[in-house]
C-alpha cells in the first residue's frame, strides 16, 4: 500500500485477517433504519460495517472487528434496529498484531 | 463434584492474570477463549504500566516479558491550523521501567502459555453464551452448547460483556461513556524506528496528540514498537455522531496528517483495527460480585481517562489477580456464596483500582469539553507561533500579546472556568 494515498476502508481492510462465518452474527431491522434521527451506526463503526445507500442502510458482516459500539450507538442514539452477538468461536476477526 | 474449580470467560489480561495466579496455586482452572488463539481478538492503544504485572508474576523480570519496548520519552503534540507544538518529558535518571508498550496479539499468547505452563487450561475457539445456575448461584457456563461446571465463573470478557448485560448485572452503555478506536499498525523496520525516533535498544516513545480529531471529543496516539509502529484515534462515540464524522475516516486523516506523517512516512499499513473502550470508569461499575461470579477487567469498567492517561491493562492485570485471591480464600472456606466472594470488593477497595478510579471520577466531565479539543490547541499554537516570529516590526509585551490571543479566542471566563475545572477534576 502506498504511504501517502488515501486508503479507502475496503483497502484497510483487506490487510486484517478474517475467518468469516456463513451466517451473519449481526441482524439489522433495516425497516427501522427508514425513520432513524441520526445514523449513529455510520460515525462509530472503524470498519464501515454499516452503510446508507438509496436511503436503505446496508450492512457487512464480514468486515467486522467486533468492538461493539454500533449497538449502543444504535439503541441509544439511533432506532434500536442492531441485533449483536459475538461470531462463533473462531470466527470473525484475527488480529495478528492487536 | 464440578469439572473445575474456576471457569474464566475470556483470555484477556484479567482473565490470564486471575488463571495464573489460580493454576500457580494448585487449582483447576478453565479459560475459555472465543478468538482461535489468546489475544487474537484483543486490541489496545499499546501502553501497559508496569507495576501491576511486576506484582503478579515476580519470578520473571519485565524485561524478559514480550513488551516491545519501554517507554522513556512522553510527548504530547497540540495541533493548530497549520502547525503544532510538541511538549516533550526524557528523564535520564530513571532506574526502573514504568510503562511497556505491547501488541497484545503478542503479548497475550505469551501470557496464555505461561498460564498453561503453570497448570491452567485454554480452550480456544470457543464462545460462552451464557450461564449455569443452580438455587440462585453461578455453578458453571455454557459454551456453545457445551456445559462446563466450576465452583466460580469469573467474566472477563472486555467491554461488551453481553453476559453481565444478560443476567442485569450491568445497565445499558451510554454514547457519552465509551470511546472507540482505530488503529493502524505501520511497518518501518526496527533500525529505522531507532533512528526516527531517536532511540535505542528497547527504549519506546509514548506521544499523544490533541487538536487533531476535527472537533470531536478524543485524541490520537503514537506507539513505537519493536519493528512496527503503532498509531490511532481514540474518540468519544458520541461525540463522533453529533459531529457527523466518521471514525474510519478520521483514522485516515490522522494517519496522513504532517504531525503524524512525519514519524511514519514511507511505511507501510499492514493491520487495521479497531477497539471499545469504558470511558466512565467507576460511575458505571456493574454489580461485579454474585453467588458464585466475579466480574474483571474492561467487563467491570475497570478504566481510566484522565488527560492523556489512558489505562485500562493494568486495572484488568490488578482485578484479574484479586479476583483469584478471593477465590483461593472461598476455596479454602469451601463457600462460594455472594457474602464470602464480597472479600473481592474489599481488596480493590483497598487496591489503587477503585482507589485511582473514584479519584478520577469526575475527569470526564473536565475532558466533555469541546474547548479541549479545538480552541486550546490552537492557541498554543498561536501563542508560540507569535512568540517566535521576527519580521522587523516590533511585539507588544509577552503579557500583553498573550492576553491579546486568549480573549480573541476563548470568552475569559470560560477559560477561567476550564482551569478551574481542570484543577478539581483531573
């Protein structure tokens, strides 16, 4: 990756380590999100899990690294639509530095 | 009988540091780790102050330990508009370490082994869902549908804790009391890290920096590492909503700003993560003590801010080893029950835990202060930029200069109620 450009978070990204799961550990009531006042979930995510497209929040699982501030975002801020859980053992995120 | 003695949810630093005191003194202990090896899932800032694993494992030195380096030069940056200004504290009497810099996907695993070594048990990959109970006391876990019986269950599972969130044992998190974090990690190589930063053999830099995080309420860091660089911006979650910025691209800015690029041009990111942490300490402490339970760690809000002073490792290393004292006491009493395991509030109540974290108690309401993160900076930064600056034509008086740049800036009694607060709160 070169030094000086900006690297966008698809490009970060891609040098954490994943095992993603098949089933989402995360499960967005996007319904909800239509009437939502603030989009916390969009500000406090690192990995830009959560994304608002056409008006319809959008949400990969996959880029996860499990902090967990989307949930108080989302139910103190936002509309309560995030559900959250740890992936299964082994899954999700591998930090090799930390 | 039940399968171990104690089952400990989570190989962080209080889940390893309660298993190792529990295993070095003879009992049966089970750490149950969800990521596939201890400190695959753990992220911190970089700084663990000392004195806490010094007093926990005596038989090895600190400097045998897999700290990357030891932190003997503390800088913090103020960054203006189009400058900053570095304060910078080199001691060079110093006969002991007080703080390590560490990369806990290292660190932990290292931690893990010796916990095995001393008899402990890890099982990996494996997530606790919940709770066993019997008659209204803790008496084991369930991991993925394993059930696993103990006498005691410590959680010591970081922030989240969805388990003490589970059985009510700790109210709903709050925006304006937890703080999230990105962190980048930069290679350069060791030799050059040496050069860049001025240092030598082990020595590590700890720098701070404030006016960096367009407004919102938080800072950035930069770690030397043995060979990497660690950088990051650490913000208040709700702050980063009501400022509409994101805290992944703020990450971005930060990691390409002068201030920061200086120390990291030309290397390389090679891991990009991210953290939760606790903010308000103490004024949002879960019910950490029931019949059969102790909770440790991050999971207790076991963490301080005050200033530039972030710790959260060494109050997860303190209550991770009074949790097991107290429970080699109810071992040997034979009673697990809430009244006997209260011992554990008396030891922290009597450690520099609960001790340091209701001494800073009231520091978030000094650091909720945008004035912190905006104006102050600046103003450093225009005081020393007026201060400096020759063009032939002749300056007012230091005094008056200065008192000229704080009332263009900041209402005089703000700033003299923000340093009144700074001294009653911090």
């Amino acid at each position: 990756m070169s030094e000086k450009k900006y690297l966008n978070v698809s490009e970060r990204l891609a040098l954490t380590s994943y095992n993603p799961d098949k089933e989402s550990h995360i499960f967005v009531d996007t319904e909800k999100c239509l009437s939502c006042p603030t989009y916390a979930c969009l500000y406090v995510c690192p990995a830009k899990v959560y994304e608002l497209r056409d008006g319809k929040i959008h949400y990969n699982y996959e880029a996860c690294m499990e902090l967990g501030g989307c949930i108080i975002a989302c139910h103190q801020m936002g509309n309560k639509a995030i559900k959250w859980r740890y992936p299964k053992g082994g899954y999700g995120v591998i930090f090799r530095y930390g | 009988m039940p399968d171990v003695d104690v089952a400990i949810v989570g190989a962080g630093l209080a889940g390893l540091s309660a298993a190792y005191k529990l295993a070095k003194n003879g009992l049966n202990v089970l750490v149950i780790e969800r990521g596939p090896y201890p400190g695959s899932k753990n992220v911190s800032g970089g700084r663990m102050y000392l004195h806490a694993i010094r007093r926990l494992i005596r038989e090895i030195p600190v400097e045998n330990m897999p700290f990357e380096r030891f932190v003997v030069r503390e800088c913090i940056t103020f960054v203006g508009e189009d400058s900053y200004v570095t304060l910078e504290l080199n001691q060079f009497k110093v006969k002991q370490y007080t703080s390590g810099i560490v990369l806990r996907a290292r660190f932990d695993k290292w931690f893990a082994s010796l916990v095995e070594e001393n008899g402990g048990v890890i099982v990996t990959n494996k997530r606790v869902d919940d709770l066993l109970f019997e008659n209204g006391k803790v008496t084991g876990i369930i991991a993925e549908g394993d059930q696993i019986t103990a006498n005691a269950v410590i959680i010591a599972e970081g922030a989240n804790s969805f388990l003490a969130e589970k059985y009510n044992l700790r109210k709903s998190f709050s925006p304006k009391s937890m703080t999230v974090a990105a962190k980048g990690i930069i290679e350069l190589g060791e030799d050059e890290i040496n050069k860049r930063f001025n240092l030598k053999n082990r020595e590590g830099v700890a720098h701070a920096f404030v006016g960096i995080t367009k407004g919102v309420q938080g800072g950035g860091f930069i770690y030397t590492n043995k060979d990497v660089v660690a950088i990051g911006v650490v913000c208040l979650l709700e702050s980063l909503v009501k400022n509409k910025i994101s805290i992944a691209d703020l990450f971005e800015y930060y990691r390409l700003h002068p201030a920061i690029q200086r120390y990291i041009e030309g290397g390389k990111l090679i891991e990009y993560s991210g953290h939760l942490t606790p903010e308000l300490g103490i004024n949002m402490m879960p019910k950490i003590v029931s019949n059969g339970l102790l909770i440790a760690g991050d999971a207790a809000a076991f963490f301080l801010e005050g200033g530039p002073i972030l710790r959260g490792m060494d109050f997860a290393i303190e209550s991770g080893s009074l949790a097991a004292e107290t429970l080699l006491i109810a071992h040997k009493r034979k009673d697990f029950s809430e009244k006997t395991l209260s011992i554990y509030l008396e030891l922290l109540n009597n450690s520099f835990v609960l001790r340091d974290l209701k001494r800073y108690k009231n520091a978030p309401k000094f650091m909720n202060n945008p004035r912190l993160y905006t104006i102050y900076p600046k103003l450093i930064n225009e005081i020393y930029k007026q201060i400096m600056h020759i063009d032939g034509s002749t300056k007012p008086l230091l005094g008056k200069l200065m008192l000229n740049l704080m009332f263009k800036n900041v209402n005089p009694i703000y700033l003299v109620k923000d340093i009144i607060e700074a001294m009653m709160y911090l």
